[in-house]
C-alpha cells in the first residue's frame, strides 16, 4: 500500500455572489475569536514552510475476507459486517482516510472496490427507491423512479406505492402502458377499452395487471375532464361480492386473451438447479429493455456493454434495476437468502438468450477458434435454456 496518501475533493466553482457583509444582517454582539479572512500572504508557495509529515498509512482498516488477495480478482467481497469498508483489491486500490458514508460502501462492495473483469465505464443501472422523494397522503405514500433519476431507464419508469383499506387509484389513463404486481394484499380493478368492453376482476399478492395506454384513443379525446387530480383518495368498502360491480356493458365483456388481468400467483414456476422461474407473455434479452426490481437477497450483476466497458453492481431489495436492450449481463447471488427479482420487459414476447445455451448451438469449432475453450468445458455446455444455473461446488 502506498505510504503517503492524499484525500482531496475537487470543485469546480461556478462564478458565486459574493455575500452580503455581515454587518448588513448582525443586529446582535457575538463573542468570536480567530480570524474570517483568509490572510493574502498565504496564497502560492512558501519556500520557508516545512514539509508536512502527516502520515495517513496508520488509520486502521479490517479488510473483507480475501481482499488482501491477488488471486480471484473478480470475488465479491462481503463489507455487510466490516464498519469502514475499503476500496482495496489485493494490490490495487489504497485506503480512504477521507470523508466517506460507509453504509453505501457496505452495500455496494463491487463499486468500492471493482472485480478485475470490470472494464471501462458503463451507464448507472442502479437505483435504490429509498432515494425517491416519498410523496405520502392520508390514504397511500407512492414513490417512483424515472429517467430524471436513472437517465438509462428511457423505455420504462417505476412507482412504488400502497393503498390503504378502501383507497382508490383515481379513474385514469396515460400516454404509457401500465403494468403492475401487487407485493401485499388484494385490489379490484376494473377498466374498459375502446370499444366499449368492460372488465372487473380481482387481484391478489402475486398477480398482475396491464393496461394498455389510452384505451386506443387519442389523449384529445380527455380535454374536457378536470385538470386536478384526485391522485389517490379514500373510498366506502368494496362488496365482497364482485358480481355486484359487474355491470353489464352493451358491447359485451373484455375477451380474455385480452384481459387486463392475470393470476400470475397461481402459475406454477419451472423449478430448475439453482432457482424457479415464472414467465408471463410467452439473459440477454434482445427484443427489449429490462427493468427491474429486487424483491429479496443480495445479487450482484455485471452488465456488459459492446465493445469493451463492463461494470458490477450490488442490489437488494427495494432497488431499481435498468439495463438497455443490447446489453449483456448475468446475475449472481452473494447473499444467504433467496434472491427474487421482478423482471419486466417492454415487449409483447418474452425472449432471452442464454450464454451457455448460445456457445453450445454454435459449431464448436468456432468457439474453440474464438475462445481457446478445452473439449470438457464445451461438452459441459448445455443446448437447453438453464435460466438459473446452481453454483459450482
Ligand atoms: C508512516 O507510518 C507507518 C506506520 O506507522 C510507518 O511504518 C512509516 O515509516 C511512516 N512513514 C513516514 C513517512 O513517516
Ligand atoms: C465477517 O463475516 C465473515 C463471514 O461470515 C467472517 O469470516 C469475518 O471474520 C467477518 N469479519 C468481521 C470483521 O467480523
Ligand atoms: C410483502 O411482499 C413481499 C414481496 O413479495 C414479501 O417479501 C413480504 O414478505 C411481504 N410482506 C408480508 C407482510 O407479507
Ligand atoms: C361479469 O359478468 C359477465 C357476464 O355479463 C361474466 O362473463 C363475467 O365472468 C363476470 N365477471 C366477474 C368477475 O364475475
Ligand atoms: C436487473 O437490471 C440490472 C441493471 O441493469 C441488470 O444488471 C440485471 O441483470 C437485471 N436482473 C436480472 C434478474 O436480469
């Protein structure tokens, strides 16, 4: 480690005002002492000055458990018990004696102190919700991510909310598509398309819902209905019985292969080694963009970004996740819990590819040629999609 150690911040300062003078607003004597103005004399060098000896070496650090290695160069270390994580990888990197917010650190071990397969920059991917702006009325709080907040997300934005007993979601439409997952408890939601065919329907935690944006009419078509928005508000009770909201439409029921509901929680996931999957519609996900948001555990995730740049970032739950159609990326978990993360794509078709998958259905002499893979590593590739892959022991 480096023996001398300099912790600055750089500012570049915009041309400021200069401030009032103080007596312009000091209408009361204060006892001071010391002095305000930075004397002149101290500006430039000063060949009589002695060198400063301060020595930042001994600040004491604990490293994480193989950071101190130069082999592994792209394990993820664990900072969640380490109090002042630092940005060292086995020789690289040197202590932070600085200002620092080590909770940060602490849950994001591959941004302080990045895998060596880490490359070049790549556009933030990351965004915790706990950072929204929490807007919270008597009948709901609702927080949400957006491209204001996450300038990668550009197809798709997020809110985070809860509906207290009887709280209704304003009658509404946008410009944009909504989807939603209900995390908790249960909602009826009803909604009509263009052509005047209704629906009702009740959804619980693990289901879904979709509403395409606008019916299919233009947004004139709203002009004359109130500006101010009821937003969320307190309701009456539902009736339990949902035969009693079911009115009847002249034009008939939403048909079902259009529904704007799914029972998703009742969808049997495909247990693979390593994991469960639940596919609704139907990773590099080529048709689409992903957004994503972490439900439980703690996952790293590399996204790669053609032609050189790959960065890792750490997520658990309640953060946002983006990553943009061309981009390549896996996720491992690094905690002791089941990672579950809501992926949602904007795209009518659920489609992946799958690293090992694509190596094992290309000639393997092309991979070899590419690659330098051995025969064993390829006759272990599998031709079926894995989707999660257990680890190795
Ligand atoms: C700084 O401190 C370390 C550890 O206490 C010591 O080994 C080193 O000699 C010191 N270096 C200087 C320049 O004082
Ligand atoms: C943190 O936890 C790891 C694994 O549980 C353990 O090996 C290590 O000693 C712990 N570190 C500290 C500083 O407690
Ligand atoms: C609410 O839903 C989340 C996400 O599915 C789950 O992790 C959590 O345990 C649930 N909370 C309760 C109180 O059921
Ligand atoms: C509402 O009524 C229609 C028939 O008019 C029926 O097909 C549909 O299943 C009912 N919906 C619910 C949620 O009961
Ligand atoms: C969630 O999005 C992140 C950020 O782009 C990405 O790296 C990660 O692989 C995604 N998660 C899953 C499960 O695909």
């Amino acid at each position: 480690m480096k023996s001398r150690y300099l912790s600055l911040l750089l500012l570049h300062l915009a041309s400021a005002a200069p401030a009032p003078p103080l007596s312009s607003y000091a209408t009361r004597v204060i006892s001071t002492s010391g002095v305000l103005t930075a004397t002149v004399g101290l500006a430039g060098p000063d060949p009589s000055a002695p060198p400063s000896t301060q020595n930042t070496t001994d600040i004491p650090i604990v490293l994480a458990p193989g950071q101190d290695s130069n082999s592994n160069g792209d394990i993820s270390f664990d900072f969640l018990n380490i109090t002042n994580p630092q940005p060292i990888r086995g020789d690289l990197g040197a202590s932070d004696p600085g200002p620092h917010n080590s909770a940060y650190d602490q849950q994001n071990p591959n941004t302080l102190a990045r895998p060596s397969t880490d490359s070049g920059d790549v556009q933030q991917a990351k965004w915790p919700m706990g950072l929204s702006n929490n807007r919270l009325t008597n009948a709901e709080w609702a927080r949400q991510q957006n491209i204001a907040v996450l300038p990668a997300a550009k197809e798709m934005a997020g809110v985070d909310m809860r509906l207290e007993l009887n709280a209704y979601r304003e009658l509404h439409w946008h410009s944009a598509n909504e989807w939603a997952y209900i995390f908790n408890g249960s909602a009826r939601i009803s909604a009509i398309d263009s052509f005047g065919h209704n629906f009702v329907d009740d959804v619980k935690e693990g289901d879904l819902w979709y509403f395409p944006s606008n019916f299919g009419v233009p947004m004139a078509a709203f002009d004359k209905i109130p500006e101010s928005q009821l937003y969320i508000f307190g309701g009456t009770p539902a009736p339990a019985d949902i035969e009693k909201q079911n009115v009847t439409s002249p034009y008939g029921q939403i048909p079902a292969q259009t529904s704007f509901s799914f029972h998703f929680s009742e969808e049997e996931p495909l247990e693979v080694p390593g994991g469960s999957v639940k596919i609704i519609a139907a990773a590099l996900h080529p048709n689409s963009d992903e957004w994503n948001f972490s439900l439980s555990g703690r996952a790293r995730i590399t996204v790669f970004d053609a032609p050189d740049a790959a960065r890792t970032f750490d997520y658990a739950a309640g953060d946002v996740g983006y990553i943009a159609i061309d981009q390549g990326h896996y996720i491992e978990n690094v905690g002791d819990e089941n990672v579950v993360v809501l992926e949602i794509l904007k795209a009518p078709q659920f489609q992946g590819i799958s690293l090992g998958q694509w190596m094992a259905l290309t000639p393997p002499q092309v991979i070899q040629d590419t690659l330098g893979l051995d025969d064993a590593t390829l006759e272990g590739l599998t031709k079926e999609k894995q989707f999660v892959v257990a680890a190795q022991p």
